[in-house]
C-alpha cells in the first residue's frame, strides 16, 4: 500500500497545483489523473526488470495490481464526479472492465491455487501483447490529438509526474520498512511517466484529452533523462 499512497500523494499534489494556479475543474481532475495513474505496467515492469532484474519482480507486479486498481478507480471517480455527481461516479466505476475483472484476477493468487492451463496460457497471450496494444493507443491518441501543447500547465504536471513522484518516493519509503528489491522497485515504479490509459479516461469523459495527451507524451519523453538519474541513484 505505500506505493499506492505514494500515487495518490502525488495526484493530490497535482490537483493542488492546478486549483492554486486557478485553472479550473477540468485542469484540476486533469492534473489529477496524470499524477495518480503511472505508466507502471508495460513500461515500469520492463525498467524493472532491465535494472534489477528477476529477483524484483514479484515485488514489482504487487505493486503494479494495487496501483492500478487504485489509480483506476480514482480516474473513473474523479471523471464520473465531474460530470454525473457522486452517484454517477458510482455507476461509472462498477461499469469499467478494469475495475470489474480485478476480483477474477486476484482469486488464483489470493487462495493459492493453481489456473487451469487454457486460462494461464491466455492470460500470458493477453499481457504479452499490452505493450504494442499501449503503443498503438499512444499512436491512436496522437493521431487524434489536433497539436500537442508543452505550455506551462504540462510542464507543471510532468514535474508533478516525474519530479514530485519519485522525491515522495525515496522519502517515504525511507521511512516504510521497505528495502532491498522492494524498496527498489517501489522507487522505480513512482517514478514512471504518466500512463495512457490517463489519456483514454480523458478522451472518453472530454476532460481536456489534448491536455493529457501531451503529458503523456511529454514524460514519456523526459522520463529517458528522469529515469536514468532515478536508476543511478539506486
């Protein structure tokens, strides 16, 4: 769970920002969204396993699970508050696949046993092919995108995304009881750029995709210099 209060740290710090530069309602969800939701799935697992190797990740894929359950159901919400209310947000977010399918997920590792092998054998087919499945709606969302914006309010929230994110990170867990691979990977898994799922909750619910989109772009890119500062500092 210290990862994940790491995320919602840093998409509250994100939201605080945007409310105090007075950018309005949809920035701060905005700000919010990509601050909470990393790209620590196909991107984070694969630094991962570059810097750290096998032994991290176990620890790594727990990290991921929780975090994206959280930043799902935090994504959802906020978006489904800002259009439809409380109630709304409710109904928004007992209707997304990604929040729907965690208890089925969670079952063979919760009790211990053993998936049939079909199920195993698509449900590796189906994380294999979430990283160029991600690429393409990174490309379908550029594509879509009129221009990308790098004015002020995008570099404020990729600061918040890869700036702010891995300083929570390396304080925090400093201070969690975390070390070795654990520590090390939860550092590294805080410090990813913005997810593109972000960009696709934005599109879905109009809360300035444009805006999103070029986060998403922005740290994917920067995340090259941020990443590789974080891993030396291992």
């Amino acid at each position: 769970m210290t990862i994940s209060a790491i995320y919602l740290i840093t998409g509250f710090i994100g939201w605080l920002a945007a409310t105090m530069l007075g950018y309005g309602r949809n920035m701060a969800i905005a700000f919010l969204m990509t601050g909470v939701f990393g790209n620590i799935g196909n991107f984070g697992l694969a630094i991962i396993n570059f810097r750290l190797g096998d032994p991290a990740m176990e620890s790594a894929t727990i990290y991921m699970v929780t975090v994206n359950t959280v930043a799902f159901a935090v994504c959802v919400m906020a978006a489904g508050w800002l259009r439809n209310g409380g109630f709304g947000a409710l109904k928004i977010l007992f209707r997304t696949p990604g929040f729907v399918i965690l208890p089925f997920a969670l079952f063979f590792p919760m009790t211990g046993l053993t998936p049939p092998l079909m199920v195993s054998r698509i449900a590796g087919l189906l994380g294999n092919a979430m990283i160029p499945l991600m690429l393409l709606a990174l490309g379908l969302q550029l594509r879509e995108t009129k221009h990308l914006d790098f004015g002020i309010p995008v570099l404020v929230a990729s600061a918040v995304r890869l700036v702010v994110g891995p300083v929570i990170a390396f304080g925090l867990i400093s201070i969690s009881g975390l070390s070795g691979y654990e520590a090390s990977s939860g550092i590294l898994q805080a410090s990813m750029p913005a997810a593109v799922i972000a960009s696709i909750i934005a599109t879905e619910h109009d809360i300035v995709p444009n805006f999103v989109t070029s986060v998403v772009f922005l740290t994917t890119l920067l995340s090259l210099f941020s990443l590789t500062l974080v891993m030396a500092l291992l």
